[in-house]
C-alpha cells in the first residue's frame, strides 16, 4: 500500500472523431491540470458500443494525456486488461 492520494477520471466513448478520441473539453482539460498541480490525476478511458461492457479500457497519467484529443494509437500504448486489478506499480510506474 503506498498510501497515496490521487484523482481519477473516468471516461468513456463509442468512436473516433477526425481521427483522434475526444475525452475531453478545453475547459476540462484546464480544469484536470489545475487539479494535476496538487496531486497526480489519471485518466481511465473506455471504448467500446457500451459504457458498461467495455471493449477496451486505457490508463494514463495526466502528463500523458496532453491534450484533448489522442491518437488511438497512442492510447493503445496505455491499454488495461479488464478482467485484472490495477496495482500501484501499475498505476505509478507509467
């Protein structure tokens, strides 16, 4: 246990638009970053036909989901299997 504190947030759509997966909004994204400066925030995102039966599922620290809109190529990078815990080594060594 490290007894850390953080944020998640949880996201989840059904497609690519202009070729990239929007998580977020500009002002979201502000808003994550200010939230980033005082403890870590990650990003769990889902894709998939429905929300509560995922096909896919990434995790990501804030510092690398930059922007509002990621390559889904990138976030592969970043994949989760959804039939297993995340450990803190996990979680802290991305």
């Amino acid at each position: 246990m490290t007894k850390k504190v953080f944020y998640v947030e949880a996201k989840f759509r059904t497609g690519i638009y202009e070729g990239k997966i929007i998580w977020c909004n500009d002002k979201q994204l502000q808003r994550y970053r200010q939230y980033h400066k005082e403890k870590p925030v990650f990003l769990i995102l889902g894709m998939g036909a429905e929300a509560k039966n995922p096909e896919f599922l990434s995790l990501m620290s804030l510092d690398q989901a930059k922007y509002k809109g990621l390559f889904a190529n990138y976030v592969e990078q970043f994949e989760i299997k959804l039939d297993r815990p995340v450990t803190s080594k996990t979680l802290w060594n991305r």
